[in-house]
C-alpha cells in the first residue's frame, strides 16, 4: 500500500488525488503493516477537520490494532524489544510468521452529515479496553502504551471500544468544527 505514489484522476476537469475523499461517503480499507497504518492514518485525517489533531489518534489506534491485536505483542514485550533496539525485526518476524501473515486490519470510513466515524477492527484476541480509558497523564506521557488516551484526550469527540477489545469506532464532529 504505497500512497504517497498515488495516482491523480481527473474529475470533472479537476484534479482529485486519492489523498482527498470529498466525494466518498464510506470507504472500506485493509492493511498489515505498521508502515500501512502511518500511510493510512495521514490519508485519513487529511479529510477530517483539524488532520493535526486526528493524525495523531489514527496512528496510535491502527499501530495498536497492527502491534497489540494482530501481532499479539503485550505492552511489556513492547517494553523488553524497545530496550533491546530489536523492535524492528521482531515486527518483521511476526509478519512474516505463519501464525500472523494472513491477519488484516480492516478500517471503515464514513462521512455523515454531522460527523466522520472510523471503525478499526483487528484480528485479535481483544484486551480489557476499559481501564485504557482512564485519563492518565502517564500513559500519556510514557514512551508507549499512550494511543487510546491519545485518542481519547486529543483526537476524537467520541471513541467507543465493541465486543471483546478488537473494535473501535471513533467519530470527529464535522460541524462544530466548520
């Protein structure tokens, strides 16, 4: 998924990049890698009001859902790797391991008339969402472990995890924002 070398169609005798989404009102994407869900969080923000504000949250929740939920990397083997500088490669073994390659992030944007609402869904087990909920300035703060309160206290107007963890819908207030 490389869309930054995006192809730009003409629509009406203006140019209209795939980096702009004025004219769709929902879009279904997949993904597997870390790399994919920076490149998609950029696409994404970019066609909400404030992208500064929501780049930052859909970064957070899509590497959470790559790293945590597809991959199935705690928090505190997150720790171990990045103290270790082998983060890196140990996401590369895990995306390339039998157990992991075929899983997908799948992301659902839809533009309504009062809000923009992205669902995250990852193929995961799921985790205990709730206590990530918390405003703690620590996991806001910390080296990692900080995008659902990220998410929370900066990006969204509403974040609502589903079912077992897995599942996320976040929404971003068109009109008060216009």
């Amino acid at each position: 998924m490389n869309l930054a070398n995006s192809t730009i169609l003409l629509v009406d005798q203006q140019p209209c990049g795939i980096d702009r989404l004025d004219l769709m009102r929902k879009a279904v994407f997949t993904f597997k890698t870390p790399g994919a869900a920076r490149e998609l969080a950029a696409l994404l923000a970019g066609n909400c009001p404030e992208p500064q504000r929501v780049v930052v949250g859909l970064a957070e929740l899509l590497l959470n859902a790559v790293e945590h939920g597809n991959l199935r990397i705690s928090h505190e083997e997150k720790s171990r790797l990045r103290t270790l500088d082998c983060w890196d490669e140990e996401v590369t073994a895990r995306l390339a391991h039998p157990a992991y390659a075929d899983r997908e992030v799948w992301v659902e944007f839809a533009r309504e008339p009062s809000c923009i609402r992205v669902r995250i869904r990852d193929q995961g087990d799921g985790f205990d969402w709730r206590s990530h909920l918390e405003r703690d300035l620590h996991r806001v703060t910390g080296l990692h472990g900080r995008g659902i309160a990220i998410a929370r206290l900066v990006s969204f107007d509403t974040i609502e995890f589903r079912g077992k963890g897995n599942e996320v819908e976040v929404t971003v207030d068109i009109q008060a924002r216009n």
